[in-house]
C-alpha cells in the first residue's frame, strides 16, 4: 500500500510540473504583440480543431546601451556594408572572384514577417562582405560579447557560415577584404561532409618576433549536427574574459569553455626548454633491450630441413571414390547465346557446374595422399633472447633553454577589432544571418537577444503544429523533460498493472465453472480443521509407538517382563482407532458428493 502511494504521489508531481511548463509557454505566448492592422475576424461555418498561431507584429531590436556595433538589416539594405573587389590568390582564375551575391531579405518561411537578414545567395562561390565598426574593440579590463544569428534554410552541404573580427590597422580597406586580411578573431559554424565544427580561433602576437599564429579552441565534445540540419534559427554567441576564459554558446547554451592559456593548440607560450638540435646520439649507443643470447648453440638433433608437411602415410583412398569423374562439368542445359560471335568473342563454351556424379561420392577425380603436419619439423633456429647487458634506453638530446622562450600571461588582450567581415565559400545557398552585436556589456547583450532570437524563437515555437511539436520543440530546449514525458506516459500503465495484479484474492474464484456441485468455503475449513486434528492423531501415535520401541529394547530388564496380553491389547486399540477415522472420511466424502 505505501509503494502504491508513492507511485501516486510521483505521477501527481510530473503532472504539475507539466503544467508548469505550459504556463511558462503560455505565459511567454503572451508577449507576443498582435498585429492591430489586422481588423477584421475570420469567419469559417466550422470550428477550428486548434486555434491559429497569433500574428506578430515584428520591432527591430534596438541596443540599450553603449555597443561597439550591431546590426539587423530591418532597414532592408546593405548601408555600410562593402561586398569586396578582390581576388583570392592561391585559385582558379574562374572561381578566383569574390562574385558571390548577398542580398537583405526575410527568411523564405518567416515567422515574422519585417524581420529582414543578410542572405548568401550564390552557390559554388567566394563571398566577402564587411562592415566598419561604430567604435574599435580594445581589448583592457572590459569582457568581449561576439554574438549573431543562422539559419541554414536550404541545409548545408559544405561551407561556412562563421564570422571575422577584423585587426583595426591604418592600411585595411574593406573593398580588399580577402581570405588574407589580417583578423584577430574567428568565430562561427562551419561544415564538410560529416565534420562538424564551430571555430574559435584568435591571432596572437608573439612579443619577441612580432609575428602572429592561429591559436585554435579545443573541439566541443557536444554533438553539433541538429544545429546544422534543423533548418531553425539559431543564435552563435563567443564571451571572452579579462582572466582569460572563454565561453562558447549555442542558443544560449554552453557547448565549449576554456582558458586562452590552456585551452589552445597551439599552446600560446612555448615551453622553457626544448631539445638540443645539435646533440646527436653517440655511435656506440645501445637502444637494444633484448639480444640473442651469445652463449647458446644449436642442439645436434636439430633438423632445419625438415620439411613443415609430409604425406600421411596411414591415409588410404575411400571406396567409392571416382577417379575417372571429374568435380566440374560442362552444363549440358547450357546453349549459346545468339549474339555470340566467335570471331569477336572467341570459341564459345558452356559454363562449368558440379558434377552431379560427385553429390553421393566422397570425392571424384585422381585421388592423392593428404598432407598432415610434420613432427619433427622444427624450422630455422634461432638463439633464445636474454636481457642485454649494455642496454642504456632509448636516446634522446639533451635538453637546452629555448631561444624563443617567453612568457605571455594575458592573452586576452590582443590586437584591437576595427571591422567585421564575412569570407565565405559554400556549396549551399540562402544562408541567413542576422542581429550582429559586438560590445562589453552584458545586459547590453541579454537586452538585444530578447528583443530578437528570442522573440524569433516565440513566433517558431507558437507556429509549431499540434500540441506534439510543442511538446517536442520545449524539450530540445529543456532535455530534462524527456523524463517528465516518460513518468506521465509510464506511470499510468504501471499503476493499471499493479492495482489490477496485486492484492488479496477470494479462494472461491479459483473454482472453475463444471456442472458437478462445488462445496463452500465453510465446508473446505471444516475439511482442513478436520485433517488438522487427524494430523495431530497420527502425530502422538507415532510418539507412543518409538516409547514402545525404546521399551521393547533389548537390555531392559522391566521391558522383558511385559505380558504379551498388553500388546496385544494396544494394537488392537490402534487398529481400531484407524478403522473409525476412515469410516468419518467415507461419511464426509458421501456428503459432499450427495
């Protein structure tokens, strides 16, 4: 009873936090702002089976607060955007141009209808574009927030959709912006084949050369293929911190953390010391851990001629083995072809197939002795292997301090970000991308994604089909759920099984239905007292006949004496007592039966 209780109180707790969720989707539903052109009610004979997601009227999100640049392309042009002139260096010259086209436009399947984003339109082609920023990024005591939207509305086969945050330099030129233009951050999704990435790679400098080398992110251990195949909307967020840490988001979901010190390949400050490229490994070094052992000499006996196989010579030919038929035979229902010319194809023959003589032989064709291994055969010899005593371990140079050596404990601050460009290559078209934000404020960031993504994803969640597709999209957001749905669906047949399954049951519904009388419970209790009590008879006769045996024992003078009329006497009194309890058992049975 008290497991029962439990289940129930179990099933009643996923059933609330179930309506929990959708009171939080209703509640977020409820932000959604009606279009008030939108005047006049529809009017059908029928109800509908569910009501229609609401329209939306869309508002271009606008920062609250200082912002080194955004963008939402809701203007409907590419106003301080310049598509590059250039040309890639290392490519054929027919595919060398930057000529893809970029165009401002809504999604083909928007759920909100004035939101507008930049969209890749070619295929097969290089596209750069970029943009000044409203102010450089300098990078001092302030976090850096990089964050902006894709959706891939036609898939994507292979190509990439992730951004570059320009180096503010006094030569760069924006209609040149090339693969090769300096950057000091990349960041985004990219995708070939079944490979799945998404970058985090930053320029550094290094201090003593003045050189700079890409310094890539470690590769998320999440699994990124529903975000590249889902056709949905989703928001690339990067968060770079003063102390070095980093934080890569999708959908506002950690999937990638680190530090800039640790978490990089290559490592941002090279090792102390490194080996000696002049140290050479002395010519009498031993690496050997095992040699042959010197002392050791081949045994007299030892035959290296002995061949591996010889003839059994106990083998003997089986009877009925057909020495004249062959295993293979010319298929006699075979016919040559009509087309076949013997002086383009040859000389035709019919196909080889297996003798039918040979199904019930235990072989056909020249019968020849088998060959079994050989025992004495030993092969070539070879001395035992011991441990070498000159052995001095695997050599290695030595090692020396590193000329290049530094020490760089603040990565963070690299060089400053003067623009923001696109460099792309894609197999796929309509690629869509919107709401850039690049600033150092975080509530500046929450702000923009609530008043964008998020009121993007409310309008694909409100448009979702049927109460299943909710119910799935809200637990791709919040895998926990997947549990909740399991108690609700589990729960209630697990109860059904054990409420119907368990507890006392009547004896008298085990009888089956015959046409002969059955006795009642009464009866059947009477019955059982009855071969309780005989039971319990039996029981102390049993106890008086072993006193009886003990008594009788030779060695006791007072069981010797015993008159035989006693004996007697007592056995007639048992044979007695047996006959009367069979005659009660006969009475009770004809009872029954009658």
């Amino acid at each position: 009873m008290e497991m029962k209780l439990w289940l129930m109180l179990a099933l009643l707790f996923g059933t609330a936090v179930v309506h929990a969720q959708d009171q939080d989707d209703d509640d977020a539903d409820a932000d959604i702002v009606e279009d008030e052109d939108d005047e006049s009610p529809i009017e059908s004979d029928s109800a509908p089976t569910a009501p229609p997601p609401p329209k939306v009227t869309y508002r271009a999100p606008v920062p609250i607060g200082q912002v080194n640049f955004a963008e939402s392309f809701d203007k409907g042009t590419l106003e301080g955007w310049v598509m590059s002139k250039a040309k890639k260096e290392d490519a054929d010259e027919d595919i060398a141009k930057y000529d893809g086209k970029w165009e401002v436009e809504e999604m083909k399947d928007t759920k909100l209808h004035g939101d507008k984003g930049l969209v890749l339109k070619s295929r097969a082609k290089h596209h750069a574009i970029a943009a000044l920023l409203d102010q450089p990024f300098v990078f001092d005591n302030k976090p850096l927030f990089i964050q902006y939207e894709v959706n891939f509305q036609s898939g994507i086969e292979c190509g990439g959709a992730y951004i570059k945050l320009l180096s503010k330099t006094k030569d760069v030129v924006l209609e040149k912006f090339y693969d090769k233009t300096p950057y000091t951050i990349m960041f985004g999704p990219d995708k070939c084949g079944e490979d799945y990435k998404l970058h985090f790679i930053f320029r550094h400098k290094n201090p003593k050369t003045g050189q700079y080398e890409e310094k890539h992110a470690k590769r998320s251990d999440v699994d990124l293929k529903g975000y590249y195949t889902d056709k949905k909307t989703h928001l690339y967020s990067l968060v770079l911190n003063p102390d070095n840490s980093f934080q890569v988001l999708i959908d506002q979901t950690v999937v990638n953390s680190g530090n800039l010190l640790v978490d990089m390949t290559p490592p941002v400050n090279p090792p102390k010391e490194i080996e000696d490229p002049d140290d050479q490994k002395p010519e009498d070094w031993d690496e050997r851990p095992k040699i042959a052992d010197p002392d050791a000499m081949k045994p007299d006996d030892w035959d290296e001629d002995a061949p591996a196989k010889i003839l059994d010579e106990n083998a003997a030919k089986p009877e009925g083995w057909l020495d004249d038929e062959p295993e293979y035979i010319s298929d006699p229902d075979a016919e040559k072809p009509e087309d076949w010319d013997e002086e383009m194809d040859g000389e035709w023959e019919a196909p080889q197939v297996a003798n039918p003589k040979c199904e019930n032989a235990p072989g056909c064709g020249p019968w020849k002795v088998p060959m079994i291994d050989n025992p004495d055969h030993k092969g070539k010899w070879k001395a035992p292997m011991i441990d070498n005593p000159n052995y001095q371990g695997v050599w290695k140079p030595r090692k020396i301090s590193n000329p290049d050596y530094f020490e760089d404990l603040h990565p963070f601050k690299m060089t400053p970000i003067g623009a923001i460009g696109l460099e792309l290559w894609s197999m796929t078209s309509d690629i869509f991308f919107d709401n850039f934000i690049v600033c150092s404020d975080k509530a500046v960031v929450e702000q923009w994604t609530s008043d964008g993504w998020g009121l993007k994803r409310t309008a694909e969640g409100a448009a979702e089909s049927g109460v299943v597709g909710q119910l799935m999209s809200a637990a791709e957001e919040r895998p926990w759920l997947w549990i909740v749905y399991i108690l609700i669906i589990a729960l209630p047949v697990f109860l059904v099984i054990v409420f119907c399954c368990t507890g006392k049951k009547d004896p008298a519904a085990e009888y089956k239905k015959t046409d002969a009388p059955q006795p009642d419970v009464k009866e059947e209790e009477a019955e059982e007292e009855e071969e309780t009590k005989k039971e319990t008879e039996e029981q102390k006769t049993n106890e008086e006949e072993q006193r009886s045996d003990t008594e009788d024992a030779p060695g006791n003078a007072s069981q010797e004496e015993e008159d035989d009329d006693e004996k007697e006497q007592r056995k007639e009194k048992r044979a007695q007592e047996k006959q009367s309890a069979e005659q009660v058992e006969e009475e009770k049975d004809s009872a029954s039966t009658n």
